[in-house]
C-alpha cells in the first residue's frame, strides 16, 4: 500500500480574533510556500478569508448566530479530528487551543503533536487537580512552544516540561498599512486632551474594570477620553460602570474590529490591565504604531517586551491608583516620553516576522 502524504492540521475550535487567531493566521499562511497537505480544524469558518486558500478549513457549524460552550466546541472538533486522523494516519497535528486534550487523544491515536501555550499557567492552574493532570500529560507532546523567557520558567517549574520559545511573528508592514486607512470615527478628532485606547476580552483576565477605576480618577483633573474595544461576558458590567459614574461623553465601548490599528494609530496612549498574559501582541502592536505603553506588571510577557520598565510604563496587577498616576505623569511630560516610544520601537527586532515564522517552520518540519 502506498504510503499516504504527510499532513499537517492546525487544530483551533473557538476562533474570536484575538492575539491567539491573528498568529495562527501568519504562521499558517507563512507555511503555505514549504508545507503542500495543511488542514485547519475549528468550530465555524467565519475566518475563512483571511487564511491562503490553499488550507483547507475543515469545520462543524457554518452558522456564527448560535452561541455554544468552549468545552462543546472542543468535543466536537475533536471528533473531527478523530476521523482526519483515521483517513490519514500521517498526520501531525499543531494544536493552538485545547492542547490537553489533543495530547491526551495522541496518546491514544499515536498521532504526532506540536502544542503551543497561550498564556501564563499561573491563570489556568489553579487547582491541584489541574496541576496533576497538566504536569503528567505535557511530558507526552512531541513539542510545545511557549513565546516568553518568563512562560518558559513557568512551564520548567510547575510542570518540569522543557519548551521551545519561539516570540509572537509580528508583521509591522501589515500592521503600518492598516493603521493608514482613513476611519470615520470623530470620538479621536484632534483635540487638547489625552487619547488612550484599550484592547482586548471583557473578561476577569483583561481586568478592564482597574482601567476605568483609573481613568475615573484622572477625568477629575484633565481632560481624557477612552476607546475600550473587545468583546465578552464583562461589557454590560463595563457599560453599567460607565454609566453610574457618568462617563459617556469620555468613554466609549466598541465592538471587536477586524482592523483596531488605525484606531490605535489615532490614540497617544495605550493600555493593558491584564492579570495574566502570554506575550500580548497589542503591546507589539501599540509600539509598531509609536505609541506609548502602559502595562500591567502581569505574569507573563508585558515585563519582558518593555524591559521592565525600559521602554514603557508597569504598574501592579489591579493598582488603579498607580495607574492613574503614570497616565498622569505621562500627560504632564508627554515629550519626554519620545525617546522611549523610539528605544521601543527599535526593540521590535525580536519579533521579526520572517524570522520567528521560520522558527515555527523548522520546528514542524523536524516533526513532520
């Protein structure tokens, strides 16, 4: 019987177009020229057009209006792939999500896996059970990727796993190009008052709450306002904050966009409130667009992109108070901060595309 072509899947169910989505699509798309057999398994495929046409999407629900639980979503993309796998044994597969439970399923199938953490396990292993499952189960991958020196530690110490780091790829021509389409959009018109812009998952993680405790203190002494932009379970608890403390006129909630870089572009200051991160490609984002940045001290990433402190701002998970006292600082002294927006900017070499796609690429291809 003639051996079947190698194939490599990308396993993600629930895609909402954050950090995690927007390295999926470069890497995938980067891999099209060196890999010919590549299949992405995910849950719908309402982000079938921003993947090369040579990845063939395989997916279960094609409607985007019913709402379904992450854990339903995983049951059924692994019985997806349950049955690629049975046509076609040759299989490695790159898992950006569920990665527990691909590993547990190679383990089973005899099937390769490449898996690729997130974010910090200090956010996702907070019972002994999950400890124990964790640290018996990784040691069973071929391969997982973690994208900070911080991550990495993490990963050794909890789960005596060894990993390969390998930064977030980050496209600053992609990123420049976009920022210059024209937005209708007055709320960010030229004006004497700071501009300060938020993205991310209303979610308990990206704690917008600190920032709007923070900016509710700054209102009181200059004139500011606010794009907080995402998505998730927290908006009407954001929205009712806003509301009670009567900061409409300065505050404004926004829908995920699939292009947020000419919004950051008319911003002068961003922020992240995270209390937990794996490398938060916002922040590259934010620099790339020479803007200044603000961070929570958060495990883990954020320390590690500004050097702690270096080339932006850290505060303490949740200090409001803090916060609110460096976007002031920052206000008062706005032309100081030039020379660390550029020192920035000039670090992003790190991140370099070409370079960090084709660490992902040699990585698959040993696997494969």
């Amino acid at each position: 019987m003639e051996k079947s072509q190698k194939r490599l899947i990308f396993f993600m169910p629930s895609m909402n177009g954050g950090g995690v989505e927007k390295n999926l699509i470069l890497i995938a798309n980067c891999f099209v020229k060196y890999i010919n057999n590549i299949s992405l398994i995910t849950f719908n495929n309402k982000f079938k057009k921003f993947f090369n046409k040579k990845i063939k999407i395989i997916y279960v629900e094609n409607s985007n209006k019913k709402k379904y639980k992450k854990y339903y979503k995983y049951f059924r993309c692994l019985l997806l792939l349950i049955k690629e796998f049975i046509k076609n044994r040759n299989t490695l597969v790159f898992s950006f999500q569920a990665n527990i439970y691909t590993i547990i399923l190679s383990t089973i199938l005899g099937y390769k896996v490449v898996a690729r953490s997130n974010s910090s396990p200090s956010g996702w292993t907070k019972s002994i059970l999950k400890n124990f499952i964790f640290k018996f189960f990784f040691k069973f991958a071929d391969s997982i990727i973690v994208n900070s020196k911080e991550f990495q530690k993490e990963f050794k110490n909890k789960f005596n796993v060894k990993t390969k780091l390998i930064y977030n790829p980050l496209n600053k021509k992609e990123i420049i190009k976009k920022s210059k389409v024209p937005l209708k959009f007055s709320f960010f018109n030229s004006g004497k008052y700071l501009k300060i812009i938020n993205i991310g998952r209303f979610t308990d993680q990206k704690d917008q709450e600190t920032l709007l405790k923070s900016f509710q203190l700054i209102n009181k002494k200059i004139h500011a306002k606010l794009i907080v932009m995402g998505y998730g379970v927290n908006e009407l608890k954001l929205k009712k904050f806003i509301k009670i403390n009567k900061l409409k006129k300065n505050i404004k909630i926004l829908n995920f966009k699939n292009n947020p870089y000419n919004y950051i572009n008319k911003s002068d200051l961003f922020i992240l409130t995270s209390k937990y991160e794996g490398l938060p490609n916002v922040i590259l984002e934010a620099q790339t667009l020479k803007k200044y940045v603000i961070s929570s001290n958060c495990p883990t990433g954020p320390s590690e992109i500004l050097q702690k402190g270096r080339l932006g701002d850290l505060f303490k998970i949740g200090d409001y108070k803090d916060l609110s006292n460096k976007i002031l600082r920052y206000y008062s002294n706005k032309s100081q901060y030039n020379s660390k927006i550029n020192l920035a900017y000039k670090n992003l070499d790190r991140f370099d595309f070409k370079r960090n796609c084709i660490k992902y690429l040699n990585l698959i291809k040993y696997h494969l």
